[in-house]
C-alpha cells in the first residue's frame, strides 16, 4: 500500500478504506457546560438554565444522546463504518436562545454579548474533553465570536495549546447582524492566528444566511438559497486580499455540496480577466484597483487554499472531482443529524464511488480529511481494518431498489428508488 494511503488490510487480507467524517456534529446537554465556566458566571448560568426549555426535538432524549455520549457515538460510527470524525457544534451552548452554528443572532446588549462568548469558550473546553475520549479520532471545530476577533484569536491560542484540531468554525455575517463583511481587515488577527498554527478555517452552511421566516415559503426560500449565503466567504476572502495576504490559510467549505465549484471559479475567473484587461468596462473602472493588489486568480487561489466538506455527495458531483481537485474534496455523514448518511453510509458511500479508482476514492473519504486536520492514519488503519467498508465492496453499483425506505432522509440517495421494507 502506498505511504500516505488512507487504506487498510483486514484479517482475511482485503483492502478497506480509512472514513473521516468531514462532517459531524455533537456538543454537551446543558447542564454539562456548567463544569466549564468560568466561575463568575456560575450563578448567572444556573438562573437561565432553570428556565431555558431546549427548543429542539432531535436534541431531547435518546436523540439528543448521540451528540454527548462518547461510548454510543463511537459505536454509531464504527458501525456505520467511520473511524475519525470533525465535530462541528449542534446542541445550546450556555446563554445562547438556540444553536449557535446556524446563526449567532444579535444579542440584547453588551452584557449578553459577553456572556455568549463565555458559553462559546466554555463549549471549546467541554469539546476538548470530548475529544481525548477516543485519542486520536476526533477533531473539535473550534467557535469564536467575530464581535471579539482578537479575543477570538487569543481563544484560538488557547484551545489549539489545549488539543482541539478541527480548526476553526467560521461564523457568517448575514445581514442585520451588524458586523463587517468577512473581507473587513477587522478580522485580521484570526487570520493571523489561524495561519501561524496551520488551524483550517471552517465554514459550514447555514451560518451566513438571514435568518428565516415563519411560513413554509419562508422555508423553501430559506432551504434554495441558504447555501449561497455561505459560497459569499469565498469571494468575500478573495477579492478582501485574505488568501493573497495569508498564503497558508486554508479554508474549508463545509456541507454546501460540490457542484457549484466548476461555475462559480469560472465565473469568479472571467469577472476578475474583465476588471484587469478590459479597458474602458466598467468592470475595470469598478474592478481594477481591486485585482491589482491580487497576484492570482480565483481558480489558483482555490488550488492552493481551499477544500470541500462533501456531506451528501452524488455521483453527479462525483463526476466533476477533477475539476474541483481530488484533492480536495472530503467526504462527511453529517451524523447525529436526520438528514446524515447515518446509519446507511456504506450505501452512500457505493451510491457516490462505485466505480471511481480505489486511490482516488481512498483520498476522497479519508487520505485528504486527515492530512488537513492532522488525523494518524497509522494509528486509524488497526481500526479500519476492523470496521471500514471493504473496497470491493464500495465499488459495486448500489442497486437502488433494495435501498430501505428509510434511507431516503439522506439527500445523498436523491434520485434513486427505494425498496418497500
């Protein structure tokens, strides 16, 4: 096997892959935040606790379980054939009206301001902790607050120095938030930091869309377009000098599929030619002072710095690997979540791979995921040897008709049929 491979070799002598999750969520109940507080803050976290009633079903009983339970999470997984996991957050951090990773919603005031980042942070370290329960197999995404960037960035310090590797989660700014665009040099220092210790700046949809309004329209709205707010960070840190400035920067971005990659560099391409040569466009009158503190373009910056969180990913977007780069796509679950590929991954897995080159397919669902956020793959192959779905296996065609019902939560199975049991 070649050295890097995220392959493994079981006891009957097959070939299995190495799966990192790019893409998964967790988080403490609430009252598990308590222990990481700052002490100041105890007696204010008991009084809004008392009263704060978890707005969510899917974080309530047997459900709510799998984000904070180290023992089922790991068997969940395993199962399902994942041996490493990023942990993006998804329960209530402490002060916050609901999940922080969708939205950080304008606080009441100034007060309630610092008492969210205290819930941020205290969710940073119960995350650590999380994480050294299984050495090695799990990267906690890190959260800040863009109202505090160098705050931020001295969190950052903190939590890398504590052993979260997930990197960084990347907050949006929608509007109505009143924070600068992520283009601002207000944010400087995060990317100072970020760049320094070679943290992956994640950003995950849903985070930088406005918030959504209470009819079904609403939510159809919400649902067509919520993945576009989050393309926005990529021309966002192109055109603000952010990759020029920061060469080792590297962004990730996370459950907004793929396919929208090839159009939106050619597009990003031909806008940035139009501004740099087309004399007399106004383009250029609009563009040119911009470009001309850029020494690369779109396509060559996203080469050089950017990656793909693949949650769900189709074939059809399979098919497009080599204009994305192979490289830089890494396959997510999206567990605990009801839209994850969770408990059929295997399925998913041959759904998306069936028939793409066992090497490429290695570095798609493993090789790539843990060389940017540092996963051993020595110390994952012994676990996927046992556990890992065998690649003879992944390469045979998924038959759709034998596809359980239940399956189709997943948009990773969209367009195919399903059985009746």
């Amino acid at each position: 096997m070649p050295d890097g491979a995220a392959l493994a070799i079981d006891a009957y002598g097959d070939e299995r892959y190495v799966v990192v999750s790019s893409d998964c969520h967790g988080g403490g109940n609430v009252l598990d935040y308590r222990p990481y507080l700052e002490s100041s803050w105890l007696d204010e976290f008991d009084a809004w606790a008392a009263e704060y009633e978890i707005p969510y079903d899917d974080l309530k009983g047997d459900s709510g379980e799998r984000n904070w339970d180290s023992v089922r999470r790991a068997h969940d997984l395993e199962m399902d054939g994942v041996v490493a996991e990023v942990i993006f957050p998804n329960t209530v951090p402490p002060f916050f009206p609901k999940v922080s990773l969708t939205t950080q919603p304008p606080a009441i005031n100034a007060a309630d301001m610092e008492r969210r980042w205290a819930g941020l942070r205290a969710h940073n370290r119960w995350l650590t902790d999380f994480c050294s329960a299984t050495p090695g197999r799990r990267a906690g995404v890190i959260q800040i607050n863009l109202h505090d960037p160098e705050g931020s960035a001295a969190e950052i310090r903190r939590a890398v120095a504590g052993g979260l590797t997930g990197g960084v989660l990347l907050p949006g700014t929608p509007p109505g938030l009143g924070l600068p665009q992520l283009f601002d040099s207000v944010y400087e220092p995060l990317w100072n930091v970020c760049e320094e210790l070679a943290v992956p700046v994640n950003h995950h949809t849903g985070s930088a869309a406005p918030p959504m309004g209470p009819t079904d329209v609403d939510a159809v709205v919400f649902l067509l377009e919520v993945s576009w707010w989050a393309h926005r960070a990529l021309t966002h840190l192109i055109t603000g000098g952010v990759l020029e400035r920061h060469p080792g920067l590297q962004l990730v971005f996370t459950e907004q599929g793929t396919a929208w990659v090839p159009e939106e560099l050619a597009k990003l391409d031909y806008f940035f030619d139009r501004m740099s040569s087309a004399e007399g466009s106004q383009e250029a009158v609009w563009g040119r002072s911009v470009v001309d503190r850029l020494s690369l373009r779109p396509t060559e910056y996203w080469a050089r710095q950017c990656h793909i969180g693949a949650s769900f990913i189709r074939p059809a977007e399979v098919g497009l690997r080599h204009q994305i780069g192979v490289d830089k796509i890494m396959w997510g679950s999206d567990y605990p979540h009801k839209e994850s590929s969770h408990p059929f991954s295997h399925e998913a897995l041959q759904a998306a791979f069936a028939g793409v080159p066992s090497d490429e397919v290695a570095d798609m669902v493993g090789g790539n995921a843990a060389a940017l956020y540092g996963f051993d793959l020595d110390l994952l192959r012994p676990i996927a040897a046992q556990w890992g779905p065998r690649v003879k296996d992944i390469d045979q065609p998924l038959v759709p008709g034998e596809l359980p019902i239940e399956a189709h939560k997943c948009p990773a199975f969209a367009g195919l049929g399903a059985s009746d049991r």
